[in-house]
C-alpha cells in the first residue's frame, strides 16, 4: 500500500489519499511508501506524526514530503500553516541525532533522512560561491525542500 497525505485532499495517481490526522488507522508495517506535499508545515505534533510514518512503514520503507522552505513567501500563503520548514525541522527522525542531541523522548523512529531543496532558476544558475551567498542571505532563493526519510 502507498498513502498520499494531503489536508486538501489533493490525489496522486497509485495512491490512497488520506487526512494526516487518519494515521492511526492503518496496520503496522502495512505500508511501502508514504508521500505528502505541503502537509509538515500543518501538523500539530510532528514527532508524533513521525512515529507513527515509523509504525506503518515496512523495513526500507520510504515516507517522502515536500514542503514551502520557511522564508520563502509560499510558507506563509496557507492560514492553516503553524510552522516554517527548513532543513533542520526533521533532525528528530534521526535515532542518531536524538542521542547525541540528549532528545530521546522526542519519537520513537529511526529514519535515514535526505534532504534535497527547490531553488529559484536564477540562484541555480549562478557559481558555487554566489550560489551560497544567495542561499544564505536572500529570502525566496529556496522554494521548497523535499525529505526522503528511509526506514532503517
């Protein structure tokens, strides 16, 4: 089974659409890949979402999300976002990060987590070291940032 996450219900071809807060519904180890776009900035406890993505995934099961990067003007166009995403906002799916960060409480998961971002044509065009500088002190430069969290 693969579950599309969406607070709109938006489909994705291959499929089944689901509300974020239905996670609990489904089977342990049930599902091969999880997908969402535009939902992490939504969700009121992301560990707790995290854990149970965790709980649902088969071994080598893949949840992957897409969200508006926080300083970009798109993070901010929903009302019923109540956070900005970055690429440190999913540190905590990391077992190996929550123990050298003294956060073990934060979930119960252990995810292998890339990270990869969306950046503006004009940004991406541009050398490594301006390309740096634009990404460092310029709002709207990183579009989104996508997520591959790999069960391990």
């Amino acid at each position: 089974m693969k579950i599309y996450y969406s607070y709109n219900k938006k489909e994705r071809e291959g499929f089944v659409t689901k509300h974020p807060e239905e996670i609990l519904l489904e089977e342990e180890g049930s599902v091969e890949e999880i997908s969402g776009e535009d939902v992490l900035e939504k969700i009121p406890n992301l560990p707790l979402f995290f854990k149970e993505c965790y709980r649902l995934l088969r071994p080598g099961g893949t949840a992957v999300f897409t969200s508006a990067y926080y300083n970009s003007y798109q993070a901010w166009a929903d009302p019923r976002n109540i956070r900005g995403i970055s690429q440190c906002s999913l540190n905590f799916a990391s077992k190996v990060w929550r123990e050298q960060n003294k956060c073990e409480d934060l979930a119960d998961c252990n995810f292998d987590v890339a990270i990869n971002f969306a950046v503006d044509r004009r940004a991406s065009e541009r050398s490594d070291v301006a390309k740096e500088f634009w990404l460092s002190f310029y709002s709207n430069v990183v579009q989104s940032v996508l997520f591959t969290l790999t069960k391990v």
